[in-house]
C-alpha cells in the first residue's frame, strides 16, 4: 500500500494538501465530462436548531437574529438615511462538525502527531490550527463514487455498531461493476442517515461505519476523501478493538492525509441507482477551522 503510513513522506514534511494532489487537471476535466443530464443532487442536510451533536465535544447549533426593519429607524437615521431600507441579520454559534461537513487535515491527532509531520503542541492555538486548517483544503471536483450496502444484512439499513469491511466494500463495487480510481471521492450509504434529525439519540448513540482495514484499503486506492450517512465515517462502538477510539480518522487524517465529509444524504442517489456521477464540493476557508460545513452535490 502507497499511502498507509505517514503520507506527508509521499508529498512531503510541512505538507498541508494531502491527498488533494490527486486532484488535477484531468481528474477535474473527466469528472465535468461525465455530466450527461444536468441534473443535481444535493448530498447535504438542512443545518438547523437541535440538529444532532456528540457532546461534550460538539456544541449545539444556535441562532440569533436582528431585524432593522422594525426597530432600525434611529439607526439608519444615525447613519444618513433617510430612505425605509431595512437588513436581518443573525449571529450563529456551532462547532464547524455540525450537519453535513469536511474535516480538515488538522481536526485529529495521533498522540502529539498531526499530518505532514507537525505536532499538536506548535499548532493548535487559542485561535485555531496555526497550520492545517480548512482554508488549506482543496476545491473538489472529481468523480464521486457512491456504493449502497445498507441491505447487506436484510433490512433497510445497517444496526449501530455494524463494521463494514474492505470485502464488504470490495463485493459492493463489483455488484455495481464499479472500480476505484486515483482522486475519486468515495462516498458509503449504510441507511444510518435516515435518523437525521428523525431520532438524534440513535443518530449520535452509534452507527454502522467502516472499521480500520477497510480504511487503510480505500486509502491505497487513492481516493481524496471517504464521505458516510453518519457522524463520524467509522463504525462506533468499535467492535475489532472496543477501547481505541476513532482509528479510523486517526489513519485517514494524520497518516494518509485523505479529508472525511460526514453526515452526507444519499437517499436520491441510492433511490436512482446512481452509482458514479460528477462531485462538487468547495470548503469554506474559515482560517485555522479543523472543519466547516459544506453543501456537496453530484451531478449526471
């Protein structure tokens, strides 16, 4: 396997792009040259008051407004106008892993050890990552790949604790007659997503993901990031090793430098059966963000 263990090796020591080399410019030109119909599916869930969050390490969504259209009149007079235009605004407060988002390469260690050969202790800071940061996260616009195995035991959808592995994932493309390849975006529907919102203590209690071998393998495969219809990619409770926590994101972004977008919606793409498809998602580039929400889609 190319990149398994400490990729920044790969690209180098002080790497801040991971597997975004893979992105170039025929990835991209390949992907746009797929779009056949037009048609867009939305792969991202409505952000909103009470959307699920795994506490304590993830605080709630909360928004506030201000209207100037009622009370603004001595304001906009302060100003100059004289005219009746009023403006709402908000305030929003969250952790940038809330809904549907992408993990920048800086959001997990490996003891004091973050990807491209940094450690914790210089980077994060008391206002950010000094480096590795989503403002470091590339523009993705490539093949998107997304395989169903939310039946793989006979029901609609895949139990908590349910780890899917590299075979598992293996017999899911050949069944679609799919094959990976360098820079795409790899995206697994287990049926979880359908308890967004609809019973977030069961959305957040646990979840069927992949486990460790699967991971290494997808990232040998080249892919840029791995996106799930859960909170957090992997299978939670851990079943290979109960008492370590979160390999998988260990793995994927301090050793292979590959980017996690969870809680992404896939429902109309598995409904149509659409299997491989153009994939658009552009980071916000909140500075020193180990993260930020993001509105993928796929496009045929």
């Amino acid at each position: 396997m190319t990149n398994c263990i400490h990729d920044h090796a790969r690209w180098g020591t002080g790497d801040q792009l991971g597997a975004g080399h893979l992105l170039t410019a025929e990835t991209t030109l390949a992907a746009l040259g797929s779009v056949k119909e037009g048609r867009i599916y939305d792969l991202s869930h409505v952000i909103e008051m009470g959307a699920p969050k795994i506490e304590p390490v993830q605080l709630p969504y909360v928004i506030t407004s201000s209207a100037t259209a009622q009370n603004g009149i001595k304001r906009r007079r302060a100003l100059g106008a004289e005219n009746d235009a009023g403006s709402n605004l908000e305030r929003i407060e969250m952790t940038t892993h809330v809904g549907t988002h992408i993990d920048a390469l800086g959001h997990f260690t490996k003891g004091d050890a973050m990807y491209g050969g940094r450690s914790a202790d210089d980077e994060v800071g008391d206002w950010g990552l000094e480096n590795l940061g989503i403002e470091h996260a590339p523009s993705i616009i490539t093949r998107g790949v997304c395989i169903d195995v939310s039946t793989l035991d006979g029901g609609e959808f895949l139990e908590a604790g349910r780890p899917v592995t590299r075979d598992d994932l293996e017999r899911a493309l050949d069944q679609a007659d799919v094959g990976l390849q360098p820079g795409d975006v790899f995206c697994l529907n287990t049926g979880w997503g359908r308890f967004f919102m609809e019973d977030n203590d069961r959305y957040v209690g646990g979840e069927p993901g992949i486990e460790i071998g699967a991971a290494e393998w997808l990232t040998s495969q080249d892919v840029v990031a791995i996106c799930c219809d859960n909170m957090a990619i992997e299978v939670l409770p851990g079943t290979e090793h109960p008492k370590i926590s979160m390999p998988v994101h260990q793995h994927a972004l301090v050793e292979a430098g590959v980017y996690l977008v969870e809680n992404l919606m896939m429902d109309d793409l598995v409904r149509d059966a659409v299997t491989t498809f153009c994939f658009i998602l552009l980071p916000t580039k909140y500075k020193g963000a180990t993260g930020c929400p993001v509105r993928p889609v796929a496009v045929v």
